[in-house]
C-alpha cells in the first residue's frame, strides 16, 4: 500500500444514521468521516452495538427500517450514494458494491439451488447469458476452494455447514468483480479459527481482482495480518483511523489503548476483542462531550463538556481525543 499513490474510492462525510425506536432514537451512527482507498484492505472495529454494521448497511443505502440515514453524503466514483434513486442503486448494488452480511441466510433463498441462485444474480447484474454465468459461478466456488463446486451448485442451502455457506456467499460477492466488498463477519455459529481462515481467504481473493475491502470484525489477530488500516468505532463515532501497523503499535486513543492492551504483539494470534470496564453507553441518549469520558481514565472537565474534534496526530493517523489537541 505505501508505495501506491493513494486514491480514494468512498468517502464518507458527517454521516447520521438514527434508528427510531418506540424508546427514543438512537443514534447509531453520528457524524462519522471516513475515507477508503483504492484496493486496500481496511478494518473497522469496536464492541458490539458500536455502529459497525448501520455504518456497512448505510453504503448500500440498505439501513432497515426504523433506521434512516438522517445527514451527510456518501460519495463513490463521484456520485453520492445517499441521493441515488432505487434505480441507479440496483445498478451499484451487488455489482460494484457488494455485502457478506453478519447472517450468511441473508444473502441465500432457502428455496432455491445455490447454483441457480447464484447463476441468477450474475446474469442479472453482469448481463451475460446462463451459459457464461454458471462459468463464471462455478470458478468463483472453485476459488473459496469449495470441494466439488458443481455438487455444490445443485444443493440448497440448509444442505450446507456454515463454513461451507460462508464460502458461498464469498464466492456470490466476489463473483461480480466488485470494487468495493464490505464484509460483516459473522459474531456467532462459525468457529473462531475457521472464521479467521474465511476471513483470510476473502483478503486473498479480494486482492487478486484489486477488489477494495471493508473488514468489520471482532477478531483483531487478522486485522493485525490483513488489513492495511483500521478504523475504530466507539458508540457510533470513529475515534481513531490509521495504517495498522501505526495504530497496532502506538494506539492513540484511550479506547483503542483499552483494546489493544491484551495485543501485545502483531504477530500473535489474538482471538477477540477484550472487554473494558464500565458500561458500553446508551446511543438513545450518549454521554455528553467525548462519549468515552465515563470509562476514560484520563477524562477532564473539557472532555465531559465538548465532543473533541478527529485529530491528525502523527502522519495519516487521526485520534478524536482532547488530549492531543495542540495547547
Ligand atoms: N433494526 C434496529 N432497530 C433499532 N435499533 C437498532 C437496529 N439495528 C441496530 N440498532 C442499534 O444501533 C446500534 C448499532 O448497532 P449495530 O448493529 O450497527 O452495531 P455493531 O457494531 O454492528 O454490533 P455487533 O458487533 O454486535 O454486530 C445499537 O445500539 C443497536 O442496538
Ligand atoms: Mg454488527
């Protein structure tokens, strides 16, 4: 990634996303800013409910109701995917952006063949004829490194262990040479290690056709061996963004640090996210200020006060924290 000239394929500006509830709104995105880059690989972490998944679904302008996107644009090859008529968002949708959701079941019809499905889905999106769909479907199965792709074509999906689903729906995202995958890994079912290795292979197939990749996961051993950078999200805000090896071995963020603290090492496989003390904030109504204060050991009277501004640190690493606001 370091020697690329960096350009920038999504960039997200002070996005709001609020679900609401019967008990209030929450606001499960607020005023995030991100921006991702051509062909890299970029993780976005946090505790669960932090606003991972609203923020993936926002892309794709695919927020279930009663959610909304409130405010604030989301620009992809210049056009902003929050204005995009229905049309012209079926034309983007799971062909040059598309989605692994947290629930594999999301993707597949119980009803139908995998095989025809997906054959379904490229000729539809890809305009090609059965023929030249099934050829395409079946290498893409072959390259989740599914054993015998064209069994797998004629069986339904309940036939299928979830590893193996997880392959499909691998293959059904990748099928259409995306630009942009955004891939929300699965938080249960499936186990730690054989998620790792989906994981990893999704990277490695998603960077052979330079296809850009979201990562949102929990498990921080393969941000440290995949991602080139990481976005941290804390009670619906990004609190820290950087190249991994930056935020890996110099967190900024008083929640990153929290984070990483069992991480002692890159090198080492680390399963899940540890837990931090205190109580992970109410998003219908977040804490005033930074909304890390009240877990923060370093919180002063200005950070209960005013929510910091994101920060330029150190080079290409960003922190929203007052502390290191310039004096
Ligand atoms: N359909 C919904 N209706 C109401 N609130 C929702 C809905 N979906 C998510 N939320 C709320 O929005 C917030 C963000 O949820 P989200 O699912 O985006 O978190 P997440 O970071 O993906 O969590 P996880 O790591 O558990 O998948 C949470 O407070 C959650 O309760
Ligand atoms: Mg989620």
């Amino acid at each position: 990634m370091e020697n690329l000239k960096k350009s920038i394929l999504l960039s997200i500006r002070n996005l709001h996303v609020y679900y609401y509830t019967p008990d209030g709104v929450v606001k499960a995105v607020s005023g995030v800013d991100l921006d991702v880059y051509h062909g890299e690989i970029l993780a976005l972490v946090g505790e669960s409910g932090c606003g991972k998944t609203t923020l993936g679904y926002s892309i794709l302008n695919l927020v279930p109701p009663p959610g909304r996107i409130v405010s604030g644009s989301i620009i992809f090859e210049g056009r902003d995917l929050t204005r995009l008529s229905r049309k012209e968002l079926d034309e983007i949708r799971g062909k040059e952006i598309t989605m692994i959701f947290q629930d594999p079941m999301a993707s597949l019809n119980p009803v139908f063949r995998i095989g025809d499905q997906m054959i379904d889905v490229v000729v539809h999106k890809l305009r090609v004829d059965k023929a030249e769909a099934r050829k395409i479907v079946l290498n893409a199965l072959k390259a989740v490194r599914l054993p015998n792709p064209e069994e797998i074509m004629h069986r339904y999906p309940h036939e299928l262990s979830g590893g193996m689903l997880q392959r499909v729906v691998i293959a059904m995202a990748i099928s259409t040479k995306p630009k942009l995958v955004i891939a929300d890994e699965p938080t249960t079912a499936l186990d730690v290690t054989i998620q790792a290795a989906i994981l990893k292979l999704l990277v490695e197939l998603a960077r052979e056709i330079n296809t850009t990749v979201i990562l949102i996961t929990h498990n921080m051993g393969v941000v440290a061996e995949v991602a080139d950078r990481v976005a941290v999200m804390y009670a619906g805000h990004i609190i820290e963004v950087g190249n991994v090896f930056d935020v890996f071995s110099k967190p900024l963020h008083p929640y990153t640090k929290g984070l990483l603290s069992c991480v002692p090492r890159v090198d080492i496989e680390v399963e899940a996210l540890p837990t931090i003390g205190g109580d992970v904030p109410s998003l219908i109504n977040p804490p005033p200020g930074c909304r890390f204060h009240p877990r923060c050991p370093y919180a002063s009277e200005k950070c209960r006060r005013e929510e910091p501004p994101m920060i330029e640190a150190e080079p290409d690493h960003f922190v929203k924290c007052w502390l290191y606001a310039k004096r």
